[in-house]
C-alpha cells in the first residue's frame, strides 16, 4: 500500500494525516514535526514493548524520555496527566518541546490535554496504534481526561502538530481492538454517507479478514471524513456534533459499568444502535435501517445491546453530556442511513422506552 496524505485545513493550524505501512521505522517522514529539542513519548505498557524502541531510535538528535503508562480506559485521569507533567519537568521540556502520543485512543487523549495544559500549550505529534484511534480519535484535537462523573468532561481542543498512521502495527491488534475500531468506520457511513455504508456491507468479509486495500479505503474515507467536518466545524458548534452519533448512548454505559468492561467502539456500537432505534420510536427514520445497521455490526463481532440497563443511571448519566443544553437532552439521531441529524429537546420517556428494550 502506497502513502496516503489527507490535509486538516485549519489555516495557520493545519496539519497533515499520513497513512502507510512501516510509517514508524521512516523517521525522515515523522521527525521534522518536531520543531524543538526535547521530546517526551507517552506510550502504555501494552504498546511500549512492541513500538517504542523503534520510535526512540529515530530521536537520536533530539533530547528525549519516556513515559510508560498502564493500558486502558481506566488510566485515562488527571493522575496520569499528572505523571506526564511530571516526566515534562524532569525532561526540562520548554514551550519549544513536544509529545509524541504512541498508542490508541486513551493514550492520544491524554497526552493531547498534557501538551495542552503543559505551559499553555505544546506541540504534540499522533502515532495510532489501534484502528480506532486511526479513524477517530486522533484526528480533530479533542483531548481529555474521565472523572468519576462521566467521560471526557475535562479536556481541550488541542490539534496535533501532524498524525502518522502506521497501519502495520494493526497486525498486533487484538481481534476485540480491531473490531471495536470498525466501530467508528461504520459510523461515518451511518451518518453522512449511505454509498460508503454499502460498500462496508459488502467488504465486511475482507475487512474482517485485514485485506490490505480494503484497509486503506475504510482508514483513508474515515480521515477524509473526518477532516473535512472539523475543518468546517473545529469546536464542534454546529456539523461537528454528528460525529458523536451513539456517543451520549455509548459514553454512559461506559461509565456505568465501569472504564475497561466495555471498550470504547463496543459502547458506540450499542449506542448507535439505541440512537437508530430511539429514530424509528420517534418515527423519524425506518426500523428497517436500525435492523441493517444492527446487522453490520454484529457481522464485525461487535455487540449492539447491552448486558444490562438501568434506565435511571443512565439517564442520569446522560444528562451530563456535553451536547445538551439548559438541562434537556440533545442526542444525535437519524433520518436514517446517512442523514444524521441534531435533535434537541428529548422526552426523556422516550429515552427510556428505548432502554427499557433492551
């Protein structure tokens, strides 16, 4: 597979995406990123064995360290933050220094806050190492932290310096990761694009199998996607938000049944699934698309109900969402596959008849 390179047009602020294969043992491709002297990686102790050595390799003129942390959701705090400010210090990092985010998701949104936060604002380069934070996460500036009242209440947007996607290090992804990662690919399908969602029914196969064009296309549609509504919507004030389709759903089970028991992609695909659902009780799209969406999502091994439900949790939960505003309930439902819309002002017994189905 040849090198891909997708623009994030944001004027002075714009940035790269490259994808390719081998990405992370090319420094020349990824090191004139880095504008300063002193460069901290951030990695976990999943990624750390397989992928730091080789990035530290390429950093033989820079003054640099790392920082090791425990993988997973529930890493994902202030205390971690904390150590990264830490490891900052100790490395001498001025404002000319960098991160580098070598991992998935929870490491990009971490280490994304900490060069947001570290005297007020640093560089900091993106290298994925999980299929969601390829397609997702890593793109747009959104960085953050949990706390015990819901997830990603703390953060900053804070765009990356560039990304670098190395789709090798997908060969070293659990199978649960890579499934949960497909999550987000169908997700630009169900919201803005029905020709990409048919095109993902019918390479379900050869993605589940990792064929290496069908890979390419999903990683590069997805990017393109993406970076196209945050350059039209970068702090998320009106197109951005359809990107959470699934996310006030999804981010509330995460928190209810604890950061780790559902991954991050299994959560979406519940919630978009419950979205969809909530969209036909409301008759606002066919039951039929909820049942194709469904449909797609399990033939990738994700789930699409929950194990469990307490509606008054829940709700709760979602009551905290970014989202909403004065108090009712914003959700991003649909008209159906690929038209995504904002839905202000939810009936909460709405909300509930949804959950009471599961």
């Amino acid at each position: 597979m040849s090198t891909i390179e997708i623009d994030v047009a944001l004027g002075a602020r714009s940035y790269p995406i490259r994808i390719g294969a081998g990405l992370l043992d090319d420094a020349s491709s990824w090191r004139a990123s880095l504008r300063g002297r002193h460069v901290l990686i951030v990695t976990d102790e999943h990624v750390a064995p397989l992928y730091l050595d080789r990035v530290r390799a390429g950093l033989a003129s820079h003054a640099h360290d790392a920082l090791v942390l425990p993988a997973g959701e529930a890493a994902k705090t202030l205390a971690s933050a904390g150590h990264i400010f830490d490891a900052l210090a100790k490395l001498g990092a001025n404002r000319d220094g960098a991160i580098i985010a070598l991992g998935g998701g929870v490491i990009g949104d971490l280490a994304g806050f900490a060069a947001a936060c570290w005297m007020r604002g640093i560089d900091f380069v993106q290298m994925p190492t999980t299929l969601l934070a390829m397609v997702d996460s890593s793109v747009g500036g959104k960085t953050g932290v949990n706390i015990a009242a819901g997830k990603n209440l703390v953060g900053a947007f804070h765009q990356p310096r560039a990304v670098f996607i190395d789709t090798a290090t997908l060969a070293t992804l659990p199978k649960r990761e890579y499934a949960a990662g497909l999550a987000e690919v169908v997700k630009y399908g169900a919201i803005g694009d029905a020709d990409f969602f048919a095109w993902l029914e019918a390479n379900a196969d050869a993605l589940n199998a990792h064929d290496d064009d069908a890979l390419a296309e999903a990683i590069g549609f997805s990017c393109r996607y993406k970076a196209g509504v945050v350059a039209r919507d970068e702090r998320e004030q009106g197109e951005r938000a359809l990107l959470n389709f699934g996310h006030t759903f999804g981010h509330a089970f995460e928190a209810e049944c604890g950061y780790g028991e559902l991954l991050h992609g299994e959560a979406v695909a519940i919630g978009m699934v419950l979205a969809a659902k909530l969209s036909a009780e409301l008759n606002r799209a066919p039951a039929a698309d909820a049942e194709r969406l469904a449909h797609l999502l399990s033939r990738f091994g994700l789930p699409v109900a929950p194990s469990r439900a307490d509606a008054d949790a829940l709700l709760a939960r979602m009551r905290l969402d970014k989202k909403n505003v004065s108090g009712r309930l914003r959700l991003i439902l649909w008209r159906g596959i690929g038209r995504a819309e904002i839905v202000p002002e939810i009936d909460e017994a709405a909300v509930r008849s949804v959950l009471a189905t599961v």
